[in-house]
C-alpha cells in the first residue's frame, strides 16, 4: 500500500499544480502574439496566391473543402518555426 501511495503521490493529478502569472488576461497574450505576427507571417507572394487560387476554383468555392485542402497543404509543406518567435515565447 506504501508504494502505491507513493505512485499516486507523484502523478499529477493527485498533486493538482497551481500557477500564478503577472499577465492581466488572455487578450493581453492573444494582442502580444499578433504583434508578433502581423508584420511579416500573414504576406502572401505569387506562389501563394496561385495555390489559394487553384484551390478554390478546384473545389467549386465550397469552404470547407478549401479549408481542408489549405489545411492539409500547409501541414504537409510548412516544417520551419521561426526561432524569433521561439525566442519570444521564453522571453514572454
């Protein structure tokens, strides 16, 4: 029974953590992130806008197949993480 308490004892959910932050509230994290973003991530180049382009005029406008395939495609395609935004976030 020892060992078992001892178990029990070191699994988080039966040591429930409390955090505390000096953040006021998430739209204050969700305004920081845009500020991080904005400026550079959401510019579209040619490329880009040809295969949004195809994208819709090949699934007939229907949103949610768009979605889908955008989804899939930037899944498939995207592998880097800007070590800024990395950098930012352990600065946060």
């Amino acid at each position: 029974m020892l060992f078992l308490t001892a178990l029990l004892c070191s699994l988080s959910f039966a040591n429930p953590i409390l955090y505390f932050s000096t953040i006021d509230s998430w739209k204050a994290v969700s305004k920081w992130y845009v500020g991080l973003t904005e400026k550079t991530h959401y510019k579209l180049n040619k490329d880009m806008k040809r295969l949004v382009a195809r994208v819709v005029r090949n699934n007939k406008g229907d949103k949610t197949k768009i979605a889908s395939e955008l989804y899939y495609w930037v899944l498939n395609n995207i592998k880097h993480l800007d070590s800024k935004l990395l950098t930012a976030f352990k600065n946060f």
